[in-house]
C-alpha cells in the first residue's frame, strides 16, 4: 500500500501558494502547529454600566459579545415603563437598532437579549424604571484610543490617536514629561515592563515597535513630572485556537500556527502562517469546531484548504 501524491498526515503544508507570515502572540495553553487560531479583538465587560441619572435600580448582567460585536458603545434604554417591567431599545455603536427586549412585569423578573453583536440579562429592580432610563455597554479592543492624563499634571493637553503595534504589551504603558518646552515637550515613554521606548515629542506623532500615538499641547503648558498612562488589556496580535462559539472575535480564523508553542506558563509570542494552502488533516481546531465551520472563512482570506489524498491499494 503506499500513498498518493505529497500529502501525508503530519504534513501541514498542503501545496505551493506562497505562504504569509506574521509574529502572533499566544496567551496560555500549548497549542500545536497546525492549530486554526483566530485574533481575539473584543474586550465586553459582564455588566451593563446604569446611567446617572436612573430612576430604576434594575441591572444589565451576564452581557456577552457575538461574532459581529463593534467596538464602541451599545444603549440599553428604557422606551415603555410600567410596574416591576418595562421594554428597552437596544442600539449599537453606529446608532443602528438591533431589537427590542421586554421585561414581563413581575417583582425581579428579568429578560434575556440575544444577537449577533451582543447579549445580556435585563432585571427589574426594587425601584421601577421610566421611560430614558439606560444602561451602557462599552466594547473596547482592549487598547484605548486616548491616554488618561494624571490627576496631578500641571499642563492640560491631551494624548490621543492611541493605536497599537507589532510588539505591543499588555499592561500600563507611562509617558512622562522629562522636559518642559513653552508650547510642547519632551516625554519619555516606557513600556509595561518598565523598558525605556524612544521618546515623544508634543506634536509630533509618535510611532514605536509597540505603539502610536499624539501628545498634543494646551492652553496651559505641560510641566517636568506631568504623566499620561495607557492601559492596554488585549494583545492586537493575540490568538487563540478559533472557535465557532466564541463572543470576542475569535470565531474568525486569523491563521494557523507555524509551531507548536507552550504558554501554559507565560505568553509566548510565534509566527503564523495568514496565507498558505494547508492539508485539512493536520489542521486543529478548538473542540466542538471543525473544518467545515470555517473552511468558506479561511478561503476568502487566503488560507486554502485542501483534501488530503487517501491511501490506496497499488
């Protein structure tokens, strides 16, 4: 018996399309080369944040992403009150309307909302809600757009345009001021792990290995010691074996994995493969996913997989 063509089972590689690197960052388990991993996008707190000025003292729990979750902010609000119910208007982050949920009236009874962006448990409270009552639901992609300036900095200007890079780390990146400068500045940046990155200069748009970002002036000049921290919570390259039911974007295939790694200790930053044609026998998915889930999904984004040729008596 012997086997036809190149294919055999430990083969990955699956044909001569040109393959596609990139450096991906695992955050535990040990995942094995040739394992399917999708990029995990979506930060979603678990509960709904009560507005101010709430009448209602219900709750938005148990919230979940979907496989179409924005980043941004979703609006739970209350459009029709009545006692120990009400029914809430559900909108995303671009103001388009995704539902409507209910409460049927009852003391503490609650309501379930489900859809492709997001999902979440609505309760009653011991105060009624009236109508404008609203919960918000804030999904970040885990690196903030703007730097949180200290309480104590003397100058007033802002950091915006935050965006990660490559070698971005989760933690608290800290810029501070070094050096003060009518209308400007100088600050040094450091990463999560205290490594000193080059400096930013206000105004000037700042981009390392690991981040990107503005300082800008304002009316009132930046002073030595003034600081901008930047929490970063998600990894923009981070990947976990894709699964069909997941809620934070890693239901969409972002590549497979070029080598078994091992982060059951620690992340482990790897390469792995965006194109390529790969043999849907040595392709690993998490359990309860399969090839046929996302065979059409990685296809249109360039990772193609073939059949593997079967024995057969010669």
């Amino acid at each position: 018996m012997t086997e036809l063509g190149t294919h055999l089972m430990d083969n990955l590689i699956g044909g001569d399309k040109k393959l596609v690197t990139e450096s991906v960052m695992v955050p535990s388990g040990s995942p094995v080369r040739g394992t399917v991993m999708g990029r995990v996008k979506n930060s979603v707190p678990a509960t709904g944040t009560a507005d101010a000025g709430n009448t209602g003292d219900g709750t938005v729990t148990v919230v979940k992403g979907g496989p179409e979750t924005k980043k941004g902010t979703y609006t739970i609000e209350c459009i029709t009150a009545e006692a120990n119910g009400g029914t809430f208007q559900v909108s995303n982050p671009d103001g388009s309307i995704l539902g409507l949920v209910k409460i049927q009236a009852g003391a503490g009874a609650d309501a379930d909302f489900a859809s492709p962006e997001i999902g979440f448990k609505v309760t009653d409270g011991a105060t009624n809600f009236v109508v404008g009552d609203k919960f918000t639901v804030a999904v970040s992609d885990g690196v903030p757009s703007t730097g949180t300036a200290d309480g104590g900095n003397t100058g007033n200007g802002t950091c915006t345009g935050v965006e990660g890079r490559r070698d971005l780390k989760v933690g608290t990146c800290t810029l501070t001021c070094k050096t003060a400068v009518t209308n400007g500045g100088v600050f040094s940046v450091e990463d999560p792990d205290g490594n000193a990155l080059p400096d930013a200069t206000v105004g000037t748009s700042y981009v390392s290995d690991q981040i990107a970002l503005l300082l800008n002036d304002g009316a009132t000049d930046f002073a030595v010691g003034d600081i901008f921290t930047i929490a970063v919570t998600i990894d923009p390259r981070q990947v976990v074996p894709v699964d069909k039911t997941a809620t934070d974007g890693s239901s969409v295939p972002y590549c497979v994995l070029a080598e078994t790694v091992d982060a059951s200790s620690a992340a482990v930053r790897t390469v792995g493969y965006l194109e390529g044609q790969f043999n849907e026998r040595a392709l690993v998915f998490a359990s309860g996913t399969d090839v046929e889930d996302v065979r059409d999904l990685m296809r249109d984004l360039g990772m193609i997989v073939v059949p593997s040729v079967a024995q057969q008596d010669v």
